[in-house]
C-alpha cells in the first residue's frame, strides 16, 4: 500500500527535467499577473461608469424634488 501512496512522488536524478516545469510556471505567473491587472482596469472603469450614473440620477431626483416643492 505504501508503495501505490509514494509512486507518484519521483524526484529524477537529472534536474534538467525541471526546467520545463519552472518555464511553464513563470509563463503562467506572468499571465495570471496581466489577467488581474486587466480585471482591476475594467472594474476601475465600471466603478467611474457607475458613480457618474448615480451622481446623475441623484441630481434629476433632486431637481424633480425641487419642481414638485414649488
């Protein structure tokens, strides 16, 4: 049973066969890094979108308070 549990930990005696491993992990940093950096532009631009929206629906429920208090 132990053997089955530790078969899949193999660590070669050429470490060249980690070098494609760490190359795939640094691409996939890097790409995670620029897709978090993407997400924090396009939510950056929501959140201006939608403060603008709500000062501008604020002030046309003022002004309609207003016409009504005349």
């Amino acid at each position: 049973m132990k053997h089955l549990m530790y078969q899949f930990l193999y660590f070669p005696e050429d470490k060249s066969g980690y070098v494609p491993a760490a190359f795939e992990f640094l691409i996939m940093l890097i790409l995670c890094i620029v897709v978090f950096t993407v997400f924090r532009k396009i939510s950056k631009r929501q959140e201006m979108k939608s403060k603008e929206l709500e000062a501008r629906i604020l002030s046309e429920k003022n002004n309609t308070n207003n016409q009504q208090n005349i």
